[in-house]
C-alpha cells in the first residue's frame, strides 16, 4: 500500500506481528495441562529518551502471530540461512526502579483495517492482535505443528470422524470473574458458524451440524460429513471462546479468558491492557501490555533501533543489517509457510484465461527470486501455498521456461506479448523488491507489468478481492485450513475467485479419509490442480526472522499466532 500524505505524529513503539503453522490431529488425545509460570515483580523504567517522527498513514498488511518461550527450542531444522539466532540473555540491572513500576511489553500492531478494527473475534476486520492477547481457543498448534491443548483437555471422535467431543478445563475464569462453562462454549461455536453476522469462520466450520453440552464438562460436536482432522479446524487463531449471555445480552467481545484483559482502547493510538489475575494458567510475566498503532514498516525500523520498541517481526533481509552490530538486540530467523505472490483473478480477463496465468508463472525464475528479495532465506515455492514443513506438502518442479511462457501467451491471442496493471503498495516490505525482480525477469517472456501504488489505508478495502492482478500476503497455515479457506468454491478469502468443483471434492474426501497415505494422496491431487490451473503466483517460502530487545526473555521461535503471551518477562528497568 501507498503511504497517504496525511501525517501524523506518533511515538515510535513496538511491532509484533503474526503468522502459523501446519500440523494435524489425533483421533483420541488426552492431555493433563500444569504449566507453571514462575515470574519475580517485574518493573519498567520510564523513558528518559523521546523520539518524535512523522508516521504516513497506515499499511496493511495480513500478518500471522508468533509463539514465544525460551523452554522450548524450534523443532524446525536449521540450515545455513535459516539457523534460528537465540535472543541474549536480559540485560543487567543497572539502577534500582521503584518496586511499585509495573513491567510493560509494548507490541505494535500495523492498523489493517485503518481504524475500522473491530473486537469481535469472528468479524471480517477483527482487531486481531487484541484477540490474541485476551482471547483463547480450545486448541492451538504447539511449535511442532502438532495440535496443543488450550480451553480444552483432551478430544475424541467416535471412529469415523462424525462426532467428536471436547474435555474442558474446569478452571477457567472470564476477565469479568465469571467461570468459563461448556454453555459458553457452545454459544461461540454457534456463534463462530452464524451466517446473519458474517462469521469469517462460517466456511472453515460450516461442517458443525450440531453442538450440544455433554454434562460431565464437555462439548459433543456433531459434523454433516466425516472429518478426521477437524480439531485442526479449531486451531484457527479465531476460533476463540466468548462469554455467553444469562437471560440478558451476551457479554461484550472484549471479555475473553486469555492472559490479558482489556483497560482502554483507542485502535488508532495506543490500547492498553493489564494482566489477568485470575488467569488459569498462572500469573503472566509482565503486568501490563501496550498495542501502538504503527503502520508504516520504516517507523517500526526506527522505532526498534531508537530502543523504544520490545519485538519487530517479520524484517527482510536488508533490513536485518542494520540490527547486526547492536548489542541491545537479538535475532531469530525461522523457516516458515509464509507467502509474499500475486493473485489473479480467475474469472476475470485476460486471466480467466488459463494460458495466460501459466505463463505469467513459467515467466519466473524462482530460485532467482528468493536470492534477490529474501537475500537467499527461504524456499521456493512452485505456486504451492503448503510449505515443505507440512506433512501434506507435495513437491512440485517449477523452474523458468521463457519460450513456453511465450508460446502460452501467443496461443492465449497475444503473440507480441501482454501487457498488465499489477496494483500493490509500499505496506509489505517485500513487495518492491519482488515485483522489480519479477518484471525484469519477465520481460524477456514479452510480459509487460506496470505496477501501481495503492493507498496503504485502504489496500485490504479497496483493492485486495476486488482487482484482477494484485501482489498478496499470507502466513503459514496447515494444509486442511488454507486450501479450504483460500481455494474452495465461494470462499469469502478465495482471492482468485477459483472455482472448480473436482477440487472442492478431493478436499472432501481427504478430509474423511482415515488412512494418513490416501488422505495425503487426495491433498496432493489437489496441489497438483493448483500448479497446473491455479490463479495464485507463490515464488517462495519465506524465513521469518524476528528481533528481539535483550530486556525479553520468553520468546519461542514459532509462528505468533500460537504464542503463549503469558510467559514472556521483561527485565526490569529496561526501557
């Protein structure tokens, strides 16, 4: 997105932006939850240092969380542009801070939505860093991809995938007091598959048919089809659980039962939260938590170089020079399913025209590509949006034919070449380098891109599923949740209006087959199709890579949107 020319003075904060996982679930898993969180006071120092600068207006861009705790190592292997760099130890205490100063982590969160964020969790332009700190699902993906117990403590199906029924916690506390029930349970999954409010969840759980309180502190979910993975489906970081209503309203979305819970908002400026402390989970490390708005990706630079920012995600390669030499931070590089790619619309010219689009692909030089943009960290991905770490993942040969792409192009009725309006901004730091990359690559193939900026406020509103050639965005996300919500026929997300009914099928079918082998066998027809027909451009797989201020203890190097916020810790008197 284009940085708008209205300005606005901001302090320079934090970043902490968000991503996912792949993994698969089990058909019977119990598991005993005793994490212990063991946190002395914690104190911040003020800063004495202000730093003024002038903020454009804000980018977007479609971020995923990250999980974070020194206890656990990333199960991901490490390679020569991937090992994962480990955060320093806290710096020392160098002064004494008055005991009374509470610790506060300041994140930032990139104003997606352009002030239009809301905090109902299911909503379309859901304020999802709030989400992730105040609320919580009854199952997430731990940091080998593997689903994790949250709100729930174990889960079964009845043998074929129909039925399946959650075990709850039964020490779990809402912000407002009020211990969390099966009934509340209920009301969200109801809630998260409603039509009349435009739940973004409708089509990942359109498959729940019934949902019903089981009296020994579980939920019985009933599916219309057989679904051997659908605790996977729970994953989704907004599958989260509300407070349901007794009698009057239901309680506000805010309320959750995460370790944070809210004390002021204000979407565009700061929004403040403090601990919960009642959280099931024990005390979390820091005892207040910031979420500053800060859209535009050089502010965040300057904003974590001037000290006054706790984590920055997601840098590119460039601009990890600059944190090289410094002694205040660390770094952390984690190989991940996230996608930096174009997205063309299938149903509209000249890309419903499926020649074209090969073309477009078979144009690049994909290896070439990860070189110039990510400085050699990642993988290439050809047009495949399941990453190498996911065990539904099908390998895929994909290197540049210009004289094919070509010859696709003159059979399509454009023999002198094509010429195309791709639309994008300056919101994704990788975008520009990609897109320079991409059109001196294909231009050779008689591909012509002029490249536009759009407004950074309003990229996601305006232009992202609405114009035919657009760059996109993703984070990582297990194979059964990111070909149902980004490829199925009609889904709200389905970027490049893909419709094709053979494929929708063989996501059925994986999706009841018991047998691990033929259910991978059905996801790799599927990635097939994409690669022969799709409307997606996915050069690559992208390493993550995070900076750390050496004040933060806690961080895992896994995707964000699984973090456990509660353990992170801040050394006092750090800024």
């Amino acid at each position: 997105m284009i940085m708008n020319s209205k300005k606005t003075v901001l302090p320079l904060f934090v970043l902490f932006v968000f991503a996912l996982s792949a993994g698969c679930a089990s058909q019977s898993v119990e598991v005993e939850v005793t994490r212990e969180v063991e946190v002395e006071t914690f104190v911040e120092v003020e800063v004495t240092r202000e730093v003024v600068v002038e903020v454009e207006v804000p980018q977007v861009v479609i971020v995923t969380p990250v999980s974070i705790d020194n206890e656990i190592e990333s199960p991901r292997e490490a390679t020569d542009e991937t090992a994962a760099d480990t955060t320093s130890d806290p710096a020392p205490v160098v002064e004494a801070v008055p005991a009374d100063q509470p610790s506060t982590l300041r994140l930032a969160h990139e104003l997606i939505w352009a002030g239009a964020e809301l905090l109902d969790p299911y909503a379309a332009t859901r304020f999802a860093e709030y989400s992730l700190l105040a609320h919580e699902r009854l199952v997430k993906l731990d940091g080998a991809g593997n689903i994790a117990p949250v709100l729930a403590t174990g889960w079964e199906s009845n043998g074929d995938g129909t039925v399946w029924t959650f075990a709850l916690r039964d020490d779990v506390v809402f912000h407002n007091g009020q211990p969390m029930r099966p009934a509340d349970v209920a009301y969200s999954l109801e809630r998260m598959i409603d039509p009349t409010i435009g739940s973004t969840l409708q089509p990942v759980l359109q498959q729940m048919a019934s949902i019903t309180v089981d009296g020994n502190n579980q939920i019985v979910i009933g599916l219309s089809a057989p679904n051997v993975e659908f605790p996977m489906l729970l994953t989704d970081p907004r599958a989260v659980i509300l407070q349901a209503d007794d009698g009057g309203a239901p309680a506000a979305d805010e309320i959750g039962t995460g370790p944070f819970a809210l004390e002021s908002l204000n979407i565009e400026g700061i929004t403040q939260l403090s601990a919960h402390v009642n959280y099931w989970g024990g005390r979390p490390g820091v005892d207040q938590v910031e979420l500053i708005a800060i859209p535009d990706s050089a502010t965040r630079i300057d904003a974590m170089l001037a000290e006054q920012i706790d984590i920055l995600d997601r840098i590119t390669n460039e601009q990890k020079t600059q944190f090289a030499n410094a002694n205040e931070f660390g770094l952390q590089s984690i190989p991940t399913g996230d996608w930096r790619g174009f997205a063309m619309r299938t149903d509209t010219a000249p890309f419903d025209n499926a020649a074209v689009r090969q073309a477009i692909r078979l144009a690049a030089d994909r290896q070439g590509l990860v070189d110039a943009v990510l400085g050699g960290a990642g993988t290439v991905a050809c047009d495949n949006p399941v990453w190498s770490g996911d065990r539904y993942h099908k390998p895929i040969e994909c290197g540049q034919d210009l004289e094919q792409a070509k010859a696709l192009l003159a059979t399509a009725g454009y023999p002198n070449g094509i010429d195309l309006t791709i639309r994008t901004s300056p919101l994704d730091p990788y975008w520009p380098a990609l897109l320079a990359a991409y059109q001196q690559q294909a231009t050779p193939a008689g591909i012509r891109l002029n490249i536009i900026e759009e407004p950074a406020e309003t990229f996601w509103t305006n232009t992202w599923l609405i114009e035919p050639f657009i760059t996109t965005s993703w984070n990582e996300r297990p194979a059964p949740l990111i070909l149902n919500e980004a490829w199925r026929s009609g889904a709200p997300w389905n970027e490049t209006y893909w419709n094709n009914a053979d494929f929708d099928a063989l996501l059925d079918q994986a999706a009841a087959e018991p047998d691990l082998s033929l259910r991978r066998g059905f996801y790799w027809q599927a990635q097939q199709t994409l690669w022969d027909s799709g409307g997606a451009f996915i050069p690559f797989h992208l390493n993550q890579t995070r900076v750390i201020s050496t004040c933060i203890a806690g961080v895992q190097p896994i995707s964000a949107e699984h973090i456990d916020f509660a353990k992170i810790v801040k050394t006092p008197n750090c800024n």
